[in-house]
C-alpha cells in the first residue's frame, strides 16, 4: 500500500524495524513499539532524533494526570430509591460517566461543555475501547500529490478536493476555568488603561492543573502577565515585533510556567467620578469580534494540544483568551473564551475574513485562482422555526466562540511572592523604564530581609536575564529553581555567586552610592566592605571597577 511506511527505532538493545501506517495514530505506534521492544507498561519513551531533545508527541503534565484518573461520578445510595444493601449498587448509585449529559446541566450552574478528557473517554468506550477512535484534524486545503488532473485553478477532483465545512457549536472544551492566582496581577494590568485611557495586551504565564468541579477538568492557573511592545489607543491595539518573546518562554519554562493564553482590555470609562466603565459586550451586541476570533485561533495554532489520539500528533489547544471589559453591573469584568477546532482550522488555512462594518460577523472567502476555499455552512432556524442552512458568507461568530469561566481564588496564591513592585516592561508611556535606575530604587525600598520574597517577581527575574547591559543568561539558573521552589537556601548560595555581586556594584553606581557603604549589600545582607575612593570609573563605559584591576568588568578595554 501506498501509505505504509517503515520506522527505524533505535534503543540501547539494538535497532528495530516497525511497520506503520501514514494514518496511524501515535498512540497506536506506540503500542507497536512497546510490543516490540517487550516492554510491558509505558514507562518509556520515544525520541525524534539520536539527541534524545523532542519526544515523540509529548503530552502536557495535566493530560497524562488525567489520562491515568477513574473520572467516573460516584453517588451515595439514595435512602428513598435504593433498595439494596449498602454493599450493592442499582441504576439510582451506580456510578455516572464523566460525560452524562443529564448530570452537567443539572449542576449549579449547568455545564454546557464536557470536559476534552470526558470527551476522549465517549470516543475510546463502548466494547471496542476505542480501537478505531481517532481524531481528525479539519483541512481546507487540497491535498497535494494528485496527478490525475493540472494543478488548481486548472483541476480539482474529488479525491484531492476538501470536504465542506458545517460549522457546529463544540460540545467539548479544552479548558474549563480560568483562575487568576490573586488580584494584584489583574489589578498591576488595569493599571495601564486606568492611567492612560488607552487598551493593553498582554500574555498569561501559568501552568494546567485539574479542575475539580467538572469531571476531568483542566483549569488554567495564571501566575503572571507578560506585556509585549505595541502601540495602542482608546480603540485600537496593534503588537510589535518581540526581541524578548524567546527568552521569556525560556525564563518562564525554568520557573514551571508556560504561556496558557492572553489578555486584552475593552474598556470605556461610563462615569469617572464613581469608577464605572461602559457595559457594551453582550448578547445585543457581541462577545468577541470576528478580528478577535481570528487572532485567537492564530495564537491557538500556535500553542496546539499534543494529543496521542490524533495521527498529526496534536488536536486542537489549551490556549485561552481573557477579556477585561464592562459587566452588567458597569465594573470591570474578565470573561475567558476560546474559539472552536473548527475556528482554528478556517484560521490557519486562511479561509475566515473579519467583516469591516459588523464586528460581530466573519466571512467565508471565496474561492480564487490563487486559492480554493471549500464551502462553510452553519445552520439557524427562520422566521417560521425551521432549521436552515446557510452559507457562511456572512458568519455569526457565536458558532466559533466556546465561553470558560474565570474567577479569582478565596485565598490568594503567589508563585511570585515579592510584595514589591518592579516596573513592568514595555511601559515606557507611562514613564516606567526598567534600568538599573529603576533596579536600584526597588532595591533600596526592599523592606523584607529574605533575600527570595525581594527576588521573586516575575518582571524583575525577566530583566536580569534580558538587559542589555549586564544579561545574566544562563548564569541565572540556580536563582530561577529557588523561585521555582520557594527555596530560600538556594536563594543565598546564588546571592553569594559574582553576577550578583556585579549587579549590586552597577546599583550602587547609578543609585550614588556604594551597596557595600556600611558593611552590607543592598539586599540588607552581609558583605566584604570596599571603598569607593578606591573604585576606578572607566572612560569608555563610567562603570564602577574593584580596585586592582585594569580592564573594565563591563566593556573589557584597559583602564587608560
């Protein structure tokens, strides 16, 4: 056949030759690769290269939790209906699926979504336990390699021609709560718009963990919020080319985070004078803009979903989208979204347009010479009550629009436990610049002696990495694993190492005084006393040399 291909495994046993198909799904192949190999359980792994770097579809954390959970919905026995011992069980106790429909629109408040886990779990039931259950990612392109006929415009046929598109409101999600550890990371990025007037964007670092309130749940926690360069007005947004943005995700994976989503602001102030901001999303108007879909579903490709159930290795995203806009009530309300697979399908093969004069409805393209666009439908009732279908030319975007619920903790959490506050970057509008002007004035107002509550802030650990005058690097490794770990032990080897040592100089420089000027650095923490008569400025730099060297530490050329 012609989809049938070899794999090469190589292990330390030796090299083996697995048979597979291009359709195969990768859990199947890894089963044959188990089987294979003898191995009994799946207590291994399987790399794309002999460096061993990327496995062979990952799964993230919370998926291998929960692909390893019961998720069925225990009940007591009900002493009016059951009949039996308490040993026995009937249909009253007998323990629910975690995707009855019956049970989730009779919680408070009714669940309209099951969870993408209970979703998994209806698709490998039944007898077969999900021996043919696989996952199909949404095509709108034409598939290549057909010779029959000359390429488009020229020849389509139906074997390389896309199926048409009916757009159908998701029955599960990826996400089910949105949960901001406390108020002060929502509040520090209100802080923008309430003193500018102008819209903010930013991008929501945090990890997946279970949502127990639905069964198989994954709740997205947000510990921070990024701000990347854009330009903005009272009713427009527009990001910039990021330098940063690889370094963050970096910094961010060595502190157990990942960007779980994004954040933006629709805000309009209704009365200053009592702090009340206008009510304009709802169910009159829209909840997201066809442009906002649109972008949602970009980044959601960007961050798509490893899946071991699909045969391209991945199936929709976690990927969230926040929106701090007006509630009913005229406060400031965060309402979380995502967009549908589908949405995300249409976006990534460029087939869904944003509609100039109705922000509440998208357009299907039509097809051209440069590009074949497969037919989308969606259907609605007519004025009579009948279902109809129509083409999506235009599209209500509440077809592509999946709501979570977002909320904030009883009892705040902190991974970033510094009650400080340095400048968030990007925020030079406003006159907050992140130097080492700025560096040595939060220093200096540091009234904690513990060296890991002053150090943990997210925007501080991602400066000291991403400066231009003294990037830490990798070097700062140790310090982000005491933050990772609240491990103030760690804290102080690191404070002890040189980098710090040179920051606090460079500090002590720009601030106008020696850190070290009565025996202590500028942590409040021991350290050897140096006179600054006998520090040396270099001509080139004006940094701060130790006495007894005769290169600049900062730009490395001779003293005179």
């Amino acid at each position: 056949m012609a989809d049938s291909i070899i794999v090469r495994v190589q292990s330390p046993d030796g090299m083996k030759k697995i048979p597979s198909t291009k359709r195969e799904t990768a859990a199947a192949f890894l089963k044959k690769v188990g089987k294979e190999f003898g191995f009994s359980s799946n207590g291994f792994s399987v790399y794309q290269n002999l460096k061993c770097i990327t496995k062979f579809l990952q799964e993230d954390e919370i998926d291998q939790f929960l692909t390893k959970q019961d998720g069925k919905i225990y009940r007591n026995r009900d002493p009016q209906l059951c009949r039996h011992s308490t040993l026995g069980k009937c249909v009253h106790c007998v323990p629910l699926e975690p995707f009855d429909e019956d049970y989730l629109n009779h919680l408070d408040p009714p669940v309209k979504h099951m969870s993408f886990h209970a979703y998994l779990r209806k698709l490998t039931g039944g007898a077969d336990k999900g021996k043919f259950a696989a996952l199909e990612n949404i095509s709108c392109k034409i598939k290549s390699g057909c010779e029959g006929h000359p390429p488009w415009p020229e020849g389509i046929c139906t074997k390389c021609q896309p199926s048409a598109i009916t757009l159908n409101r998701q029955k599960y999600r990826h996400v089910d709560n949105i949960m901001f550890e406390n108020h002060t990371i929502a509040d520090r990025f209100l802080d923008f718009w309430r003193k500018t007037g102008s819209q903010r964007m930013g991008y929501l670092y945090g990890r997946y963990t279970e949502h127990t309130d639905i069964p198989l749940g994954i709740r997205a926690e947000v510990a921070a919020i990024y701000e990347p360069p854009q330009t903005a007005s009272q009713n427009s947004l527009e990001l910039l080319e990021d330098p940063k943005a690889v370094a963050v995700d970096e910094i961010a994976a060595k502190l157990g985070l990942c960007k779980v989503g994004w954040i933006f602001t629709d805000l309009v102030s209704e009365d200053t004078r009592i702090g009340t901001v206008r009510y304009s999303r709802n169910q009159d108007s829209y909840y997201l803009s066809a442009e906002e879909c649109i972008t949602a579903g970009y980044f959601q490709n960007q961050q798509s979903n490893p899946c071991r159930l699909s045969r391209d290795g991945h199936f929709g995203s976690k990927f969230v989208t926040v929106v701090a806009t007006g509630g009913p009530d005229n406060q400031v309300h965060f309402e979380g979204y995502q967009v549908s697979n589908q949405c995300m399908a249409l976006v990534r093969d460029e087939c869904l347009l944003p509609c100039k004069d109705a922000p509440e409805l998208g357009y299907a393209k039509e097809s051209s010479s440069e590009q074949y666009v497969p037919d989308v439908f969606f259907k609605d009732r007519d004025k009579f009550g009948n279902d109809v279908t129509f083409l999506a030319r235009p599209l209500p975007v509440e077809y592509l629009i999946i709501d979570i619920t977002t909320t904030f903790p009883k009892d705040p959490q902190y991974t970033f436990s510094s009650s400080q506050r340095f400048p968030i970057e990007n925020r030079e509008m406003l006159g907050d610049t992140q130097d080492f002007h700025s560096l040595a004035t939060y220093l200096s107002q540091g009234s904690s002696t513990v060296f890991l509550n002053i150090v943990s802030d997210f925007h501080l650990l991602l400066f000291l990495v991403t400066n231009e005058v003294m990037p830490l690097g990798d070097s700062i490794g140790l310090l982000l694993d005491a933050v990772k770990t609240s491990n103030e032990d760690l804290a102080q080897t690191w404070k002890k190492s040189e980098q710090w040592a040179t920051i606090e100089q460079l500090c002590s420089t720009v601030g106008g005084q020696p850190s070290s000027s009565h025996g202590y650095g500028a942590m409040g923490g021991p350290s050897a006393p140096v006179s600054a008569s006998s520090m040396w400025s270099c001509l080139h730099c004006t940094f701060m040399n130790q006495p007894g060297t005769e290169h600049c530490e900062m730009c490395s050329l001779p003293r005179s």
